[in-house]
C-alpha cells in the first residue's frame, strides 16, 4: 500500500468500505470528502505527518475497477484520504462488528 515510514508494507488496517468502483470521490478545498456528491467525512488532521501541503491531497477522481475507498471511524484515521483507492489484491479480508 505505501505508507512507508509511517507503517510497514503489509501492515493490516479495518477501515470502512465508502467507495466502489465507479463512484466519484472528492476532497475539496474545505477537506469535505465526499462520494458521489455525499459527505462521508472531512479534516486532513494527519497531513502534517506526510510533510506535504493540503492542497496535494485534495482532488476528484472516479474509481476504477477493481479499486475501493476506505473510510476510518476516528477522525484522526490513516485512511484513503491520505493513501488513496486500495486494490482488490490489497484486501485481505472483512471485519464484522461485535454485537
């Protein structure tokens, strides 16, 4: 996935599933993200630790096939916003929930 030095390659992450293929995603220049047009979060309150500027996580795409958009609970979470669409070869497995 790249999140060297951060984490290992490898490293296994649960983070919620907020893209398919085919949607559209957007970070705005406020740090809205949003998938097709819905707010699913805002903040780049990690941005610092990438030693890049806001600007360069901000953008909209759509989803190729084969490519998801992962959303952590907290709202400090390493997540798509920083490393973007992770491929179907990445994903290892889902979590459920404990009741």
């Amino acid at each position: 996935m790249g999140l060297a030095p951060l984490y290992p390659d490898g490293t296994k992450m649960v983070k919620r599933l907020v893209g398919l293929p085919g949607d559209t995603v957007r970070i705005d220049a406020q740090h809205q993200m949003t998938i097709n047009g819905v707010r699913v979060g805002s903040g780049l309150p990690l941005v610092k630790r990438f030693h890049a500027s806001a600007r360069h996580f901000q953008g909209q795409a759509v989803l190729p096939p084969g490519h998801y958009w992962f959303l952590g609970q907290h709202p400090r979470s390493l997540d798509s916003r920083y490393f973007g669409a992770v491929h179907t070869r990445q994903i290892t497995g889902r979590a459920y929930g404990l009741v």
